[in-house]
C-alpha cells in the first residue's frame, strides 16, 4: 500500500488508500472544520444546525456536521445558487437563499419553534451573525468561523445576554483537528469529487486564484506534472 506523509507533529500521519491526494489537497480547510465543529463545540445525532455561508468551507463544516448525525440547514444569498445547488447534492438538508425566502420561518419549522442547537457563522458577514443569533436557541451555542472585514462590528449583544447563547471564537487548526480530517476522509465522510470543481496546470496558477476570487469556482486544484497541489 503506497503512503504519503501529510503532517507531522509527534507523531507522523500518513495517507490511506482511501484517501487520494486530491482529497489530501482539501485536509486544511478540513482540519479548520472538524476544529469548529468537533473541538471548540460537539455534535450529536439530530442537532439541528444553522450554518451561514456556502462557500468552501461552509460546505465543508456542513459535512462534518452531517457526519456526526446532525441536520443543517445551509444559508447563502441570491448569487451564491450554484453553491447552495451543490450543497443539495451533497446531501445537506436544507438551503436557503436568505434573500428570497423567509429564514427565521424556516428554521422555526426545522426546529418546532425553539432555535437552532448549534450555529456556524463562516460568512463573516456581521447582518449573517445577527440573523444567527436570534435563531440560536436559548442557551445555545454560536460559533464564528468565518473572520470580519472590520475589527470592531455591532453585534446583537442583547441576543447572547438574554438567551445564554455561547458565542465560542473559532480560530484555524490544530494538531489534532489534522487527525480529525484524515479520519473524515478515509471514512468517506467528506464528498471531495464535488468540492473540486476546476483543475488547472501550475503555469496557469493566478487564472486560478483570480477564479476564485470572482466566486466562479468552488475549490480549484494547482497541479503540478502528474499531481496535483
């Protein structure tokens, strides 16, 4: 069985046949992920979970929250539509274009009126944090992933104080979260085929970060010869 080092800290983790280093390419924002969602707060089997931003890591965290048995309820806006089409064939419960339809209705639905069990901010977008926290349940937990453009925002303070919320910081990886990741992906947890959306050959590298960029691509792979960064 051919092994590839992916991290080393104390100990070396490598690779399974599981694991194609196409997928091995995503196992940072992965690692950032499972650290949101596994380490700063946990999941149960059946939380219903609000995530705000459908972009790569929006759909990566709404992975790993379905992988420990939870329900998601994936919010973007109106030019975010392939994203959210994308998170509907990946198998997340349910999307919501916040522009065009009505999110609070919803998330009463999903969660019989009382809130949402867990949030995940990964838009960074301070009106996305507001909507959240007025459907985070009443001693529920809020955790900010995506970072904001300003260093001081106004935030719905009224909300955290009178519900209990617990309004976690969320900071990159670490060590272990790598650990979590691999374990994801050799588990086949993670739908990477999907997330991978444009592969272009390392000559053509800033056609691909500006693609980016634009919102025009999910994930785009930098390959370099017969493999791909």
């Amino acid at each position: 069985m051919a092994e590839y080092v992916i991290a080393r800290e104390e100990s070396v983790h490598v690779l399974t046949e599981n694991i194609s280093l196409e997928a091995a390419a995503l196992t940072e924002p992965l690692a950032c992920c499972a650290h949101a969602a596994l380490e700063k707060t946990s999941i149960q089997p059946g939380d219903k979970v609000l995530v705000f931003g459908p972009g790569p890591i929006g759909l990566l965290l709404s992975q790993v929250v379905k992988a420990k048995g939870g329900i998601v309820i994936l919010a973007g806006i109106t030019k975010d539509k392939k994203r959210l089409e994308l998170a509907q064939n990946i198998g997340i419960d349910k999307t919501i274009d916040i522009l065009t339809q009505d999110l609070k209705g919803i998330v009463e639905a999903y969660t019989d009126g009382y809130g949402a069990d867990k949030v995940f901010d990964c838009s960074g977008a301070i009106p996305a944090v507001n909507q959240g926290l007025q459907l985070t349940k009443k001693k529920g937990v809020f955790v900010q992933v995506g970072l904001f453009p300003e260093k001081m925002n106004k935030m719905d303070q009224e909300a955290i104080i009178q519900r209990e919320i617990h309004y976690i910081g969320c900071r990159s990886q670490k060590p272990s979260s790598w650990k979590l990741a691999l374990d994801l992906l050799d588990n086949g947890k993670i739908n990477i085929d999907k997330m991978i959306t444009k592969v272009v050959p390392l000559d053509e590298w800033r056609s691909g970060f500006e693609t980016v960029m634009a919102g025009d691509e999910i994930k785009v792979l930098i390959q370099s010869g017969e493999k791909s960064v």
